[in-house]
C-alpha cells in the first residue's frame, strides 16, 4: 500500500514529497519555461538541469545528461538524507542515460519509466510501450504544461555553451581506428 501523500498534476496522480517540491523548484531556478514544461518525479525533474539558463550547473567537459546527473545527486544528497545509495544511483542512471534508447531500456524499470516519459514528450504517447501512456492523458499533461517552443529551445544553448568534446562522434572524428 502506498502510504506518500499525493496531488493531482495535469489530470495524473504523482507523489507530493518535500523531495518533489523542492526538485521542482530547482528545476524553476535553472530551467526556461520550456525546459520546465517538459520536466514531470526526481529524475524527470531534474534531467534537464545541466543545460540551465543560468550557468551555474554546466561543466566544460560532460555532456548536459552526465551535468544533469551530477546535480540531481547532489541535490538528493544535501535535501532528501533519507534516500539511500541505490535510490540516488538510479536517479543518476536515469538522467545520465536518458537520450541513450540502446542502454536505457535495459535498466531497471524507475530508469526505463523516466526516458519513456521524456521520449513520449518529444514523440507523443505511443513512445510509451503497452498502451501506459494514453492520448487523452498526453494531451492533457500538454495542455497544462505546453512545450513552449521546446524543440527550437533545445537547439539554443546557454552563451558560450558549446556541445563539442561532448558526443561521442567528437571521439570517432579524433580517433585513427584504421
């Protein structure tokens, strides 16, 4: 039995934690309108951060997921004590492996669940394998958190970001493999 207390969101039952407050207010602090309409748990909160507005949270060597990653640990670290390692380490699975569809879907099913939900909102509902997903509830969730022009956002980064040195394309272009 689930004993968390709740809230309705966009029409979706989803747990109201002091963990989930205060990751949803991070997720405000570093995140533009449309970065945060597209964030919906911890890792789904969070998995956008390491490419913030504001700077703070992006390194000059890690790609914006591993960025995203670190944050969210820290976070959980200094704000939810009561999570354990395992709880934290699958929060930075799903966030630093969420754009890799060959690792992430062999993971455990929280890490699947999260990139199923940020793929749905870039694909629509039927990212989301065995019908989890339904029409109705994506449209709804979009009507109360509308994508703000989040494709075009995506490809905009903060100044003086540069994705360089950070795909794994940038090593096969340097490397001799012959």
């Amino acid at each position: 039995m689930n004993t968390l207390p709740t809230r309705v969101y966009c029409g979706v039952t989803v747990p109201d934690t002091p963990s989930v407050s205060k990751a949803l207010e991070l997720a405000r602090r570093h995140s533009t309108d449309y970065a945060y309409n597209h964030i919906h748990a911890v890792a789904t909160i969070l998995h956008d951060v390491g490419w913030n507005p504001t700077g703070e949270l992006i390194s000059a060597d890690k790609r914006f997921e591993v960025d995203s990653a670190d944050a969210a640990r820290n976070f959980l670290k200094r704000e939810a004590p009561d999570w354990d390692k395992h709880k934290i380490q699958l929060v930075w699975d799903a966030i630093a492996l969420h754009t890799i569809g060959s690792i992430v879907f062999y993971k455990e099913p929280e890490v699947q669940a999260c990139s199923y939900g940020i793929w749905a909102d870039f694909q629509g509902p039927d990212r989301v394998p065995n019908g989890l997903l339904t029409l109705d509830e994506y449209n709804l969730i979009v009507q109360e958190l509308p994508r703000l022009g989040l494709m075009k956002g995506l490809k905009e980064y903060v100044e003086g970001y540069s994705r360089k040195g950070k795909l794994t394309q940038d090593l096969l272009d340097t490397c001799d493999l012959d």
